[in-house]
C-alpha cells in the first residue's frame, strides 16, 4: 500500500478521446490555468490528474485512480500530492476501503533529486517518508527510486501538441521490494501518467472540469 501510495503522488503516440473544444493549448503550455489529463493502463485502470500550477515551481496535484474491477462498485483512490520547486513535500491519501487503509498522510524529504528534476536523464536517489495511516500509526520509510530516461517527443491530445518525457522507474522499498513503473511525463503541464504494465494510454486534456475530491 504504501509503494502504492508513492506510485500515485509521483504521478502513447496519440489520444483517442478528444478534449473539450475550450481548450486553449497556448493557456495549456504557457501559463498555471489548471488542467485535467485524463489517461488509463493496458489493465484498464482509468486516472484522472489535476495539477494546479505556480510560476514559482509550486504546485498540487491530485489524482484519482480506479482500477478494474468486476465489482458493482470498484475501489477508489484518491491522492494530493503538494510539490514545492519541482520536488513533492507532503502527500495525503484516501481509497474506498475501511479502517487503515482508508487514509494515509506523508511527508517527503527527497535525497540526491535535483530540484526541477526534467527527467530527461538517469537519475537514482532516496526518497524519505513519514506515513501515518488510517489508524493512527506512523511509519518512517526510505525508498531508493532508480529514474530511467528512455526518449522525448511530442504527443497529440485532441488539438494540443504536447512534450513528452519516456521513462521507467524502479521503486525499491526497504523490505527489498521492487515496483517497476512506466511513465509519461509533461512538462508543460507538470503532471506523471504511469502504469504497471505498458506505457499508459492519453484520453484527454481540459480545462473544464469538476475539482477530485477525497474519498468520503
């Protein structure tokens, strides 16, 4: 769970859904109007992320998930990510689930992660966590991420063109446990799209859109 959360909060060729016809690619790419990227996994997990942007390099992100599932009411994960010069400083989970699993908090202090980091080379370095979940207990954990820097390119969402960053990371907790992701980054936008089995596949871009909130 906790691999997880981290997986959430640090959230293709072409788009196959296309965005609301308010979209103003130039506002998209060049200014802190707030964005939706919808996109979802080989699995079928479907994400919805919303980033909302500073001029400093100060943002939040929320993000939530649904995976599939062939209940009437699948789970639900919800996650806001606060992300101070590029670099994520606190965390707050909440999933459909009961008792500790239910909420989970965090507060992050990366070691050996450039501020800013564009992602566009190899990098590994430690990321120090203090969770407390929904029961009350806190945990402190060190995780070394390994970032791997595959390839840049443009990606078309609807009527944007988008830049785009491939890579994969290794997550490697301190019982040993590896979770192996792959990720899209846009830079323009600030905002990861990953998954555990392929590349994920874009759905859409807006702007228009109805603000995630934690699950209730």
């Amino acid at each position: 769970m906790r691999i997880l959360f981290l997986s959430i909060l640090l959230f293709a060729s072409s788009a196959s859904a296309q965005p609301a016809p308010s979209v103003d690619c130039n506002a998209v790419k060049n200014s802190t109007i707030p964005v939706e990227l919808a996109y979802h996994a080989q699995d079928g997990t479907r994400t919805l992320v919303q980033t909302y942007r500073d001029k400093s390099g100060d943002y939040v992100v929320w993000s939530r998930q649904t995976p599939p599932s062939p209940q009437p009411n699948p789970p639900v994960f919800v996650a806001k990510a606060t992300y101070v010069d590029g670099l994520i400083a606190s965390g707050e989970l909440s999933t459909s689930y009961a008792g500790k699993y239910s909420h989970q908090t965090g507060k992050y202090a990366p070691e050996g992660l450039p501020r800013n980091f564009d992602r566009r080379s190899d990098l590994t370095y430690k990321m120090h966590a203090v969770t407390t979940d929904g029961n009350g207990t806190t945990v402190e954990k060190t995780s070394t991420i390994s970032h791997k820097f595959k390839s840049e390119g443009t990606i078309t969402v609807g009527s944007c063109v988008l830049q785009v960053i491939h890579g994969e990371v290794d997550t490697t907790n301190d019982a040993a446990r590896t979770r192996h992701t792959f990720q899209l980054y846009f830079p323009e936008l600030r905002i990861y799209a990953w998954a555990s089995d392929a590349e994920p596949i874009v759905d859409s871009l807006s702007t228009e859109f109805s603000a995630i909130k934690p699950v209730k």
